[in-house]
C-alpha cells in the first residue's frame, strides 16, 4: 500500500511540476506576444491590454486578459472589450476556446458600434508543428446585437462563422457564414424590419500559410476570393450572389460577381422604405432590372463598376 500511495504522490508532483512549466511557458509566450504588439510595427496594427490571470490547475492552462484593446490606426480600427478569456486542456494545447464578454466596442471608419452578445465564443485547433498552423475555426454568438452611436440597430437570433483548410487548391481556405433571425432598425425607418437570414459559403486563397510566422509579421494577403453560394432572405428581398476576384500582376482586385432576385419589384420597394437606396440609385436599379433579373457588377482598376457606372472605390 506505501508503493501505491508513494507512486500515486509521485505521479501527482511531476503532473503539477509539468503543469507549473508549461502554463508558465504559455503565460510568457502570450505575455511577450502581446508586449511585442503594443506599439505599431510592420503589420500597424497594436495591442494594449491591463494585464494577464493564469488558472486551471491541474488539467486546464487559462488566461483571462483584462481590458484588451486592439488598434488598426491607419485604418481608423479598433476593438476593445472588458475581458477576453482563452481556455485550453493542459494535454491539448492545439485546441483552444476563446470567450468573448457580454459587451464590446467596435470603431469602423470612426463610426462606433456598441456590439452585445448571450454568448460569444469559439473553438480554434492549429495543426501541430515547428510553426502551428490554423486549422479549423467555429465560432458562435447567441443573439448578437450591434448598434451604431447614429441609432442603426441590428440583431439576429445566431451567427455562425466557420473556416477550415480548402481542398481545391494550396493555401486556400473554405469560409462560411450564417446569420439567422436578421433584423435591422433606423431611427429613419418608417417601418418595421422583417427577421431575414443571410449565408455565405467562399473559398480565400492566401500568399502564405496563416501559421505563426503570420501572428508574428504582417497577415497574409488574399490573392483571390470565389463566392460558391451567397443568399439574403429578408422579408420580400430575396438576393443570390456568386463570382470570383483575384489579384492581378500590380496588386489590383479584379473579378466579377453576379447579383439575382426573383422578385425584383418587392426587394426595391423594401430597399426604399429602409432608406437603404434612394433616389437616382433605386431609379437606375429599377431600370436595369426590368429587362434582366441579373445584375453583373465589375471589379477593375480599383473601383466596382455597374455597366458604365462607378459605384465605389476599393481598397
């Protein structure tokens, strides 16, 4: 009985010995991940944050960050939250859980959106090796809500974002997203807003890898986008989309992607009373889609073009 128990009490202490050297292995790699992130570099971007909690003995390596803060100045950027939380099984280190608070602040364009969820959190694997490489991501966020400081207000019931490693081609990667329940609300808005769902199914290819290389350098840059199944279903607005851009030899977007509708007259009629077009805009639409339910929309030389007309400017 005295071996047992002295081999039981020797399988405990070297447990706890390895757990104590490799959670504070993980707490010092996160620790000089982030400080090396707190002024902008080569990738811009940079990352404030109040300071780090380890917990999980004995079989779980956590870290909750107090107050992260991430800033993309030259694209005026950021997010900030009041905890992020990242969970891991001590014997899974490749397959983390990342939770995200109840409350987040979101700037865009120095617009800032107050964004609120249930319940947001994902699962992350990395493939195993000298650099870890992103494998499969799925994250889920009950009843997110997102409302601008102009009073824009949107809510859906779920949203799912997923992206695994694509089979068509190296570097690629399979993307999709799905919004349930989908409602939005304006202060201008003269009528209520139906509950719609929106799906995408795309597939990125990337330049390089997104290991660990890339979490340490700049991100790597799309080469080419292909929309293989896009629809919004939104009261009487029914939308399909597919098309495919690419990188041309100077680093431009070029592509093409089709726009549908089955019922043309309802989905400008719902366009207009949101205030979503007006105008010349829900006027030009109109005409062109009475002679054809597709509307093709061009990519090229940095701006996206309807026929003859230039419709915005892109990055």
């Amino acid at each position: 009985m005295r071996i047992l128990f002295g081999l039981v009490l020797a399988a405990a202490i070297a447990w706890g010995g390895w757990w104590f050297v490799a959670s504070r292995a993980a707490e010092a790699a996160l620790t000089n991940w982030l400080e090396a992130r707190s002024e902008a570099g080569e990738t811009g971007w940079r990352v404030h944050h109040e300071g780090i909690a380890l917990a999980g003995f004995p079989n779980r390596i956590d870290f909750q960050i107090s107050r992260p803060r991430i800033e993309w100045p030259g694209h005026g950027v950021s997010w900030s939250a009041p905890f992020l939380q990242i969970f891991a099984l001590s014997y899974r280190p490749h397959h983390q859980i990342i939770v995200w608070p109840g409350e987040q602040l979101l700037t865009v364009a120095g617009e800032q959106l107050s964004v609120s969820t249930d319940d947001m959190r994902a699962s992350i694997t990395f493939i195993p090796k000298a650099s870890p490489e992103l494998d499969r991501v799925v994250m889920v966020a009950k009843s997110p809500r997102v409302e601008s400081a102009r009073g824009l207000r949107a809510a859906a019931g779920t949203l799912r974002l997923a992206t695994r490693p694509g089979a068509a081609r190296p570097l690629a990667r399979d993307l999709a997203l799905e919004v349930t329940d989908l409602s939005v609300s304006a202060p201008a808005m003269p009528m209520p807003s139906p509950s719609g769902t929106l799906h995408v199914e795309m597939t990125a290819t990337l330049d390089r890898p997104l290991d660990g290389a890339a979490l340490a350098g700049a991100p790597p840059r799309v080469r080419a986008i292909e929309i293989t199944s896009a629809y919004l279903r939104w009261g009487p607005l029914r939308l399909d989309a597919s098309g495919q851009v690419e990188r041309d030899a100077t680093g431009g977007l070029v592509g093409e992607v089709a726009l549908s509708s089955d019922n043309w007259p309802a989905a400008l009629a719902l366009l207009g009373a949101t205030g979503i077009m007006a105008g010349r805009d829900l006027a030009l639409l109109k005409s062109l889609t009475e002679s054809d339910p597709t509307l093709m929309f061009d990519i090229r030389g940095g701006a996206l073009w309807l026929g003859p007309l230039r419709l915005a400017t892109l990055p």
